[in-house]
C-alpha cells in the first residue's frame, strides 16, 4: 500500500468512528467539514499530480487534529486536560496546537504547490509569501468562527473554544503564524528536494 492510500484510510476510520458519538453534533459537522471536502480533492488531483511525502503526511496529521477536535470539541479533547494539568496551564491548550498546526499544514502544501505552479519562480520571497498566505486563510477562518457565532448563537460556542479568552481570536493568528514559519524552517529543504526528485508530467497522467 503507497504512503498515500494508507494515510487516506487511516484519516477515513478516524474520520467514520468520530462520528458515532461526537460530543457536540454540531461541532463535530463544523470541524470535520475541512476533512470530508479536502479528501476528494486530494485524492482526484492526486492522481496527475501527486504531493511529495512530507505534504501528505503534514495534511494526514492536520486532517486527525481536525477530527479529534470535533470529536470531542477543542476545550474537551483528553489529550490537551493531559497537558493542562502536566505544564500547570490555566486551559486546554489542543486549541492553540490546533492553530499551530492550521498554519504549519498549509505552509507545507502551499509552498510545494507554489512551486510546482511555478507561481514564485525565486525563493527570495517564498517565505514572506507563504506567511502571508496562511495568515490570510488564519483571518478568513476567524471570519467563519465569527460567521458560526451569528448563525447559531450559544450552540457555537463549542465551536469557538475561546474558553473565556477574550484574545482567542489574536492567539489563534499569531499561532497560525507560528505555525507557518516553524513548517518553512523545518520542512522546506525536505520539500524541496522531493519536488525536485517527482516533478509534475506536462501532460497526462502520472505512470504507475
């Protein structure tokens, strides 16, 4: 089984058993909406122009986040009570891990397909480039938390995870910013010999 396949399945039984008993219905549909739209994208576009390794892996890992989150919703998830109650912290941090991590995938995938597009020829603004973007998309999720609280009122408010934070809002972009910068550092030069080693065919499909 490729790296691929095995990474899709294991996001799929996640995904299935989250939705037996979710904590929070409503939650659960709002988080693990990303995961269930962003499968049958990557696995369509996958097939003429597959993503090196480390993008898998990166959004396999982001997609699990996701779900657990729904699953259990952020200010709720056992993990995050654990490490609360280890570092001596004031609320469940999976909330903030989760927004490291809404910056650290797309930096990933978003800087392997701007260069795979050939969008930034150089590499000189790559970095700024990629920060910005995730920023932006950090900002437009703010804006559907925001949307979400309009919409449903005190049913969001599992969703919004603030957990009486009143700068939730600013720590979920500047962690996203976090996350952006810590992916570029630690994954570029991984990533970019993998682009280099696979590049997409001109035309067609892949072989194999």
């Amino acid at each position: 089984m490729s790296l691929g396949r095995a990474m899709f399945a294991l996001v799929c039984a996640a995904l299935l058993a989250s939705a037996i008993a979710p904590y929070d219905r409503l939650t659960w549909v709002l988080e693990v909406s990303w995961v269930a739209i962003g499968l049958p994208v990557v696995c369509w576009s996958s097939r003429t122009r597959p993503l090196s390794s480390v993008s898998v892996i990166v959004m396999a890992a982001h997609a699990l986040l996701l779900v657990v989150g729904g699953q259990y919703t952020y200010a709720r998830v056992p993990l995050g009570d654990w490490l609360r109650e280890a570092l001596d912290l004031e609320r469940n941090p999976y909330d903030r891990i989760g927004h490291v991590a809404q910056g650290f995938a797309p930096a990933v995938w978003g800087r392997e397909i701007l260069i795979r597009c050939e969008v930034v020829r150089g590499r000189r603004w790559l970095f700024v480039i990629v920060c910005a973007l995730c920023l932006a998309f950090g900002a437009f999720f703010e804006l559907l938390e925001w949307w979400a609280a309009i919409s449903y009122g005190e049913e969001a408010v599992a969703y919004l995870a603030t957990q009486g934070d009143p700068w939730d809002t600013q720590w979920d972009m500047f962690c996203c910013l976090l996350g952006a910068v810590a992916a570029q550092l630690l994954c570029a030069r991984m990533l970019d010999r993998q682009v280099a080693a696979s590049p997409w065919p001109t035309s067609g499909r892949t072989q194999g």
